[in-house]
C-alpha cells in the first residue's frame, strides 16, 4: 500500500488542508499507517501532479493562505482500481484496512472477495502451526528452550485465530452489505 491511497481514502472522508490531514490522519489512518507531515505535504503536492487532487486555496486576503484538498474524479479511479486489485492487501493487515474504509465511502468494490482469499491464505497459515504444534511440542516434558519454542507458535496461533474471528465478523458484514445494497457507514 503507498500513502497516497490511505490519503485518497481520507480525502474521500472529508476535503481537508494538509494541516487538518495530518491531523486527522494521526487520529485514524495513522494507526495502522504512519506518516511524518512533511512527507503527508510532499505526497500531497505529488497527487495534486498526477492530477488526482486539486488544492482550493482560502483565506483573507494578505493572510496566510491555506489549500484545501479535493479528490478529482482520477484520484478515485485510482482508488477504486488499487482497492480491486487483490495482491494490494497480501497478508498485510494495514492495506486490508484501508481498503475497508474506502470501500464505506465508495461502494462495493471487491473488498470481499479479497477478505475471502485473505480468509483462506490465514486459514492454511493457522493450519501449518497447528501442525507444527502436534508434531513438535505434543509432549509431555519439553525443556525450557522447547518450551519458549512453543509459546513463540502459540502467539503465532493466537494471531491466526484472532484474524480470522475478526475476518469473519467483517465478512458477515460485507456479505449483508452486498445483499441490501447498503454501504454508508
């Protein structure tokens, strides 16, 4: 995932000066996606390039002048094109989610059945572990070093099992959403 698609997304959300962005990108996207201002301001200036995004200047006249960013229909095509493409996400969470977020602004557009193919690939993830826990630490008297070995595949499984619970939940969704039509958050 590049910046520029959680900053699309944002955008999307609601026009904004880069100062407000960085704001509110601290506050939400930046969770799962960090980003300095000075590189928010530089990604900025390069969509505004590409043509994606316009800048709307306001303020008084003779005072400090501030842009507010609008996203041009290229920018959400560009959006809509990198959430359909399903090798975006890979098994990295952080694309997945903003993904996620564009998709309540724009509609469906295929977040589902990337949710699906992420579902299956953590599904054979959690499978292998599961598997290398029977053979290697069934057991009884492990030594502390198989021990500390263990509980490393246990945060591994732990991490499988809690994705694909919340995978789940989102996918009851996604599929409700795609059965009434409805994707306003």
């Amino acid at each position: 995932m590049t910046i520029q698609h959680a900053l699309l997304t944002s955008l999307l959300e609601k026009p904004s000066t880069g100062y407000q962005l960085a704001n509110r990108f601290n506050r939400s996207i930046g969770y799962f996606w960090q980003a300095s201002h000075q590189q928010i301001y530089r990604e900025l200036k390069r969509m505004a390039a590409a043509g994606w995004l316009e800048a709307e200047e306001d303020g008084e006249p003779g005072g400090r002048q501030r842009k507010t960013y609008h996203v041009l229909p290229a920018g959400r095509e560009e959006l809509v094109r990198w959430v359909s493409e399903p090798e975006s996400s890979g098994p990295c969470t952080s694309a997945l989610l903003v993904k996620l977020r564009a998709e309540a602004i724009l509609g469906p557009l295929g977040v589902r059945q990337e949710m699906q193919r992420l579902w299956a690939y953590h599904e054979e993830r959690l499978a292998t572990y599961r598997q290398i826990e029977q053979r290697d630490f069934a057991g009884e008297h492990l030594t502390v070093a198989q021990q500390l070995q263990h509980r490393v595949l246990r945060m591994g499984i732990m991490k499988e099992e809690n994705w694909l619970a919340w995978a789940g939940e989102t996918l009851t969704l996604l599929e409700t959403i795609a059965g009434d039509g409805s994707t306003s958050a």
